[in-house]
C-alpha cells in the first residue's frame, strides 16, 4: 500500500477557468511554486469497491463524489495511454491531512497531488508480481508513469494539483487537442535553484462559500476572461524568464499584475465572486508602502480566499515576518520552497 505526501503550490500565475470543466483542461497555462508544508498523506490500495476515509474529518457526500469522479477519469486517461487494465476494480483511499483548517490554504492541490502520486506508484509495483495480469502497453515491469502523466491524474482531481507533483516551480502547459491529457505539468527550476519564502497572513478563516470547480465553470461569463486568457503567453514568458534569471522584482511585478487581475476577472463573472476582503486590500497596499520604503524584494498574491501570500527572498524575510506578526487578528503561517510529491512509506 503506497502512501504519497505533498503539499499545496501557490500560483504566480494563475489558472482560472477551463476549456473543459468534465476534463479539468485548463482555459490558459499557469505557474506556481511548491510550498514545503503543511502537507498531506494518501494511501491507496487495491479494492473491489470504493471507499474513502480520512483520520482527521467527516468526510461529505461532495468529497466523496469528486473522488469516485476523480478516479473514473483517471481510469479513463489510463486506457489512453494503453493502460486500460492497471487499476483494480477500484480503490481504498485514506486521506491523512496535517493542513490546519485555520490557515485558509486550499488543500486540494497537495490532496490531489498526493492521490495521482501514490496511484501511480500502486501501478508500478503492481506490475510482474504474482497474480496480476502483465502489462499490456508502456508499463513492461520497470518503467514508471512520466511526472507529466502523474501530473495529469492529479489535474483530473484538482487543476491546480498538476503542479505539485512537482517540486520548485511547477507550471501547466496546454496541448493543441482536446483529450484528456491535453493539459500536462512540469517543472520550470527544482527547489534547489530558488529558494523563496512564503509568509502567509490569514485575514479570515471563514469557509469559502463558492469553491474554485465552481468558480472556474462561470469564468466565460467574465467579460474580461477572453483579455485575461489573451495576456498569459506573455505572462508566462516574463513569469519563466523571472525564475531562471531569479529576477525577484520582475517576478513580482508580473505576479502581481496577474494575481489582480484574476480577481478582476472573478469579480467580473456571473455570479461575481469576491474572494478579497477589505483586510486583504489593507495589507496588499501597506505591503507596497513598505516595499517602496524599505526596498524589500516581497510581492504578493492572492489565490480563491483572502488569505495574501508574502513571497520574499531571505534578506526580507524577518522583516516581512515582523509586519506580519504586527497583524494581531490575522492568522499567520510560513513555508518555503518545497519538494513537491513523494513516496514515503510502502
Ligand atoms: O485547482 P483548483 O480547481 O482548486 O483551482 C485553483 C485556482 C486558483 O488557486 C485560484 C489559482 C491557481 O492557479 O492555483
């Protein structure tokens, strides 16, 4: 029973909307960096029905079906990559999560990430033991899934967890069709390259009443959304070469520009979606006050919540720390640049 562990990724520049809801295809690529925690635990094995359990909460009918859902598809992505028979009539799934609640952090990237990792290690070992029928296509008793194959798995449950496969900086490219695996991740630069700090100041710790699936499906009624999608080949270019050239102010300066502008686009949609409070617009404008005062390289971006990511080099860091412990109502946690997913335990 293979257990994977992975964390969120916050994007730099983000994915919002698909040109496919069912197959999660992305509407435009997206960059993120892997954070090193807090993380989550998936074991997977094999089962003739399918069932779900968590340590740490109840789970809800919702969760359930986006599993069983998730699973079904990535059943269907393997036939496409003549893999129709590595999985087992189905799957028992364990989620352990060590992502606190109170942190505003969207677990459905490391959750999903861990899941598409751990399956991916159930088929390897699967294969050539005893009692279970050989490999009809790619897998021929060594050779692992691609990260980009794993990375579409993960994609099927949760866009966004295509990234954390990968450690460093992860990004989604689209492919020309329209197939399932039409969308794949991969990484810009590993961990070791780059290594920024991501301080994270939780303004609210209120549920979201509208999640990203359903925020991405109403992304086309933006009249913004077609600007939006036309600016990421350029973004992504500028985003790329910031990272490889560890170009902390033109990353920000794009991050930035980009994190807004997602959240024009979801404020613009039908219904609007307004995840940024007046707290978040507070510390968003005092953190370029500061900036300009203290030239300090820190940027911030916001994903589907209040929550404002401070992502800074380490000669801003205690700094940027002190501003955010100064925020007594908020909530704050901290994490750098991470490994992405892994197997721990077999
Ligand atoms: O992966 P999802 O469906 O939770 O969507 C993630 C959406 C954002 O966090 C807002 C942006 C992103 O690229 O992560």
């Amino acid at each position: 029973m293979p257990t994977a562990r992975s964390t969120p990724n916050i994007a730099l520049i983000k994915y919002w909307g698909n040109r496919n809801d069912e197959l999660r295809l992305c509407a435009a690529d997206s960059i993120s960096m892997t954070l090193d925690g807090p993380y989550v635990d998936v074991t997977v094995d094999h089962a003739e029905r399918f069932a779900l359990t968590s340590t740490t909460k109840q789970l809800t009918e919702k969760e359930r079906a986006r599993f069983a859902k998730t699973l079904e598809l990535i059943k269907r992505y393997l036939a496409t990559i003549d893999l129709a028979d590595a999985l087992p009539a189905s799957l028992a799934i364990e989620i352990d999560s060590h992502i606190p609640q109170s942190i505003g952090l969207a677990s459905s990237s490391a959750v999903f990430s861990a899941f598409a990792k751990a399956i991916a290690e159930l088929i390897e070992n699967s294969y050539g033991t005893a009692g279970r029928k050989p490999a009809l296509g790619k897998l021929d008793g060594h050779s692992a899934l691609t990260d980009e194959q794993i990375s579409v798995m993960a994609r099927l449950g949760s866009g966004s967890a295509a990234r954390s496969i990968f450690g460093g900086y992860g990004a989604i490219r689209n492919l020309p069709g329209d197939g399932i695996g039409d969308a794949i991740g991969y990484q810009i630069a590993p961990e070791t390259h780059w290594r920024l700090h991501d301080i994270i100041i939780v303004p609210s710790t209120e549920e979201k009443k509208v999640g990203s699936t359903e925020g991405h499906g109403k992304a086309g009624t933006s009249p913004h959304f077609l600007d939006r999608i036309a600016a990421i080949p350029r973004r992504i270019e500028e985003c790329t070469d910031a990272i490889l050239t560890k170009d902390f102010e033109k990353l920000q300066h794009v991050a930035e520009e980009d994190s807004m502008d997602m959240h024009h686009c979801m404020q613009t949609q039908n219904p609007p979606l307004n995840y940024l409070s007046t707290e978040t617009m507070r510390i968003v404008r005092e953190v370029e006050s500061l900036r300009k005062a203290e030239h300090l390289p820190v940027l911030c971006t916001m994903d589907a919540g209040p929550t404002v990511h401070l992502f800074c080099e380490e000669e801003a860091r205690e700094r940027v720390l002190a501003y955010a412990k100064a925020q007594t109502k908020c909530a704050l946690f901290e994490a750098k640049t991470g490994t992405g997913a892994q197997i721990v335990s077999w």
